[in-house]
C-alpha cells in the first residue's frame, strides 16, 4: 500500500510541476487570516509572474476541498482588478487569462481564498494547551494553503502580513517591517524577504511566544530567540 501511495503522489507531482512550467514564480504576497473561533483561514495572494513561453493561461498549487471538508476554496481571481476565470480542481487552480500573454511578459494576479488547512500550516495546541499555528511545508507542501508553484527548485522573494488575535506574536523569515493593532483584538504583522527562496521553507509561526532580541547581535544580522 505504501508504494501504491508514493507512486500515486510522484505522478500527482509530476503532472503539477509540468502544468506550471510555463511560468517562473518572481514574488509573492500572501495575506493570512487567523482566528481563535475556527481552524478557517482568510487568504489573498498577490503572485507576480514571467511567463516562459506565449500562454493563454497557467497554473498554480492549490489544495482542492477534500472529503473531510478541509482544503481551500477560491472565491476570485484578479488582474489589475479586473476579474479573470479561474477553475480549481485535484488541486491545481487553473487561470485563463483575459488576453494572451507574451514570451517574458511579467504580470502580478490576485488570489482570495478561504478554507481549513488539510495540511502544510498546522493549527493545533501545545502541551500547555495553548493554541498555535506552524507552517511545516517541507518538501511540497505549501499548496495546502498558500496558491504557489509548489516546486522544491522554484524560488522567488516573498512577504507574509499575518492578521491575527493580539495575543500572538507572528514570526516569518526576512525581516518583520511592521506590527500594529487594527482593532481591539487583532494584530497586524508584516514580515518581508527579499533574498529568493523556495516554497518548502516560506513559512510563518504563530504562538504566544516568548521573544528575546539579542542587542549584541552583529552588526546588520539581529538575532533573536522565539519560545
């Protein structure tokens, strides 16, 4: 059964990195939604694009809603506001572009979504009972609740601007731009990496952390301890 299983996922795979092969991911925004009442998450991803050869459409990583009722559901997708189709399924999310694009032509579209993470960002508890929420997408995992070329090779700039309950502290890679109250019970972050990386480390973590900034950190490289 194992190797029927492995087998099964290595052809899933293959077939999502050769739909996406006409498109080299150069930066993504994602915009994340967490609360305490439900393990559902808001999503919108702006995703800026090089289109490798003429294309009428591509593709992106996305997990389709699955029979447990976990996986996320794509409610529009925009192109310089204008709005574009889009199709989801056996977790490819297919987008038809209003006109054709050019060899090397770069454009940015943007993606809202919502739905329980089957996987990839795991919503669970520690041993004291606390909530927390860890991304874990190693090796080709983000598309469980990210829209990515979920692509171990694939790598491209990033940033995540979490809103969450005031209680957490949200951490990320790159370098935290921002941190302010939106409302009385909600905490915007902003994290932002510029050096060009793969999906399978473009995370986020979300707890009520203990955090210890180093002031004897290098000059230009702050270090700092999250718990």
């Amino acid at each position: 059964m194992k190797k029927i299983f492995i087998a099964i996922h290595s052809i899933s795979l293959c077939l999502l990195l050769n739909a996406q092969s006409n498109i080299d991911v150069l930066h993504y925004k994602f915009e994340i939604g967490l609360s305490d009442q439900s393990d559902s998450i808001e999503g919108k991803t702006w995703v800026t694009i090089k289109f490798a050869e003429p294309s009428n459409n591509f593709r992106m990583g996305l997990a389709s809603l699955n029979n447990k009722g976990r996986g996320m559901i794509v409610s529009r997708v925009f192109e310089n506001k204008e709005s574009v189709s889009a199709t989801q399924n056996n977790d490819i999310l297919n987008i038809s572009l209003n006109r054709p694009a050019e060899k090397n032509e770069t454009r940015t579209y943007e993606i809202l979504y919502k739905g329980i993470p089957a996987d990839g960002l795991i919503i669970s508890k520690n041993k004291y009972g606390d909530r927390t929420f860890f991304a874990d997408n190693w090796p080709d995992r983000a598309h469980n609740w990210i829209p990515c070329k979920d692509e171990p090779g694939d790598k491209a700039t990033f940033e995540f601007v979490v809103t969450a309950p005031v209680k957490y502290s949200v951490i990320s890679n790159g370098k935290k731009t921002e941190e302010k109250i939106v409302n009385n019970n909600k905490k915007l972050t902003h994290w932002v990496e510029d050096i060009p990386l793969s999906t399978k480390v473009m995370v986020i973590g979300v707890a009520k952390f203990a955090v210890k900034i180093y002031k004897d950190s290098p000059p230009e490289i702050p270090v700092s301890a999250w718990v």
